[in-house]
C-alpha cells in the first residue's frame, strides 16, 4: 500500500514569500517548503495496483493552464486548532480540476477525502495551540497576498512516512496542463 494525494506543486519564489508568515505561534509544527502545495485530492492508503490506474486515468484528464493566487490566512479547527494555512483564492479552473481528480479516483473505487475541497497551503499543524493567538497570527497576515502564478501541472505525491520524523512528500507523477 502507498499513501497518495495529488496536488498542484507552489513555485519557489511563492514559498519564499510564505516563510516568513511561520512566526508567532508557540507550539506550532511549521511546516517545511518542500511539503507546500494545493491538494487536490486525498487517497489515502491504495494498493500498487489501483495506484497505477489511478495514474493512468488521472493523466488522461483534459484541463487547461490557469492562474492561482493566496489571499490572506486562516486555520481549521473551530474551537480547538488543528492546522494553519495560507488560503488559496478560488476559481473555476481550480474548482474544475479538482472536482475532476476526486471524481475519477471515485470512478476507481479510490475513494478520496470526504471533506469538501478547500484550496489552501497548509503551513503548520497545531496541537493544543490555544485559539486566540492562532486569532492573532491569523489577524496580523490577513492582507498577505501572493502571485498570481500559473498552474502549469500538477502531481500524484506519495506521502511516505518515515519512523519519528516528518513525512517525505515524493513527486511519483506529473500532469501538465495545456
């Protein structure tokens, strides 16, 4: 079994943008720059076999080039934090795309995350981080704004988990976007 999500990979000069933003939250996990990037769809654990298809059936998904851009922060968690995250604005390519990806892997018997698409970047996870400095960092990097860029592919990660250490996210496809 393999762990798989796919996901659209952030330019580098984007996540340069971003670490500064990684301040100002005692007992936050920052994530590191080579984990940022926009989920497009969570699989989970899938045999080799079905991760094969999985690859085959998603490059075969006809989507164009568009432009992403991150306004603003927020966090997941109503009343008890559990992530941090810099927001990625929506649009219809976006939403397109990934309605595309979940819903081929559903067509699979891979079935994805259940949790409505969100486009985001996950900067930190928080465990027992109280909410009102999550509040505060939230409020400082409000007006954070980044890009435009523009998607120009995107990939099926394998998240591989590694004893006592953060997993490593390994690029094992990639789907350019015409």
């Amino acid at each position: 079994m393999i762990r798989l999500f796919a996901g659209l990979p952030v330019p580098e000069d984007v996540i340069d943008r971003l670490e500064p933003l990684q301040t100002g939250l005692d007992g936050a996990r920052w994530r590191e720059r080579h984990h940022f990037h926009i989920t497009l769809g969570y699989f989970g654990d899938v045999h080799e076999p079905e991760a094969e298809e999985l690859d085959a059936a998603i490059g075969d998904i006809p989507a164009r080039q568009f432009d992403l851009e991150i306004e603003g922060v927020g966090w997941f968690g109503r009343k008890e934090p559990g992530l941090a995250y810099a927001t990625v604005k929506r649009s219809p390519a976006l939403e397109a795309l990934a309605q595309a990806v979940r819903k081929t892997a559903t067509r699979l018997g891979i079935a994805p995350d259940a949790k409505p698409f969100r486009p985001h970047i996950t900067l930190a996870y928080l465990n027992n981080v109280p909410l009102e400095p999550v509040r505060a960092w939230s409020e400082r990097w409000q007006v954070f704004h980044a890009g435009p860029w523009t998607a120009d592919r995107f990939h099926l990660y394998e998240s591989i988990g590694l004893d006592g250490k953060k997993s490593v996210y390994d690029a094992v496809a990639e789907y350019p976007l015409g």
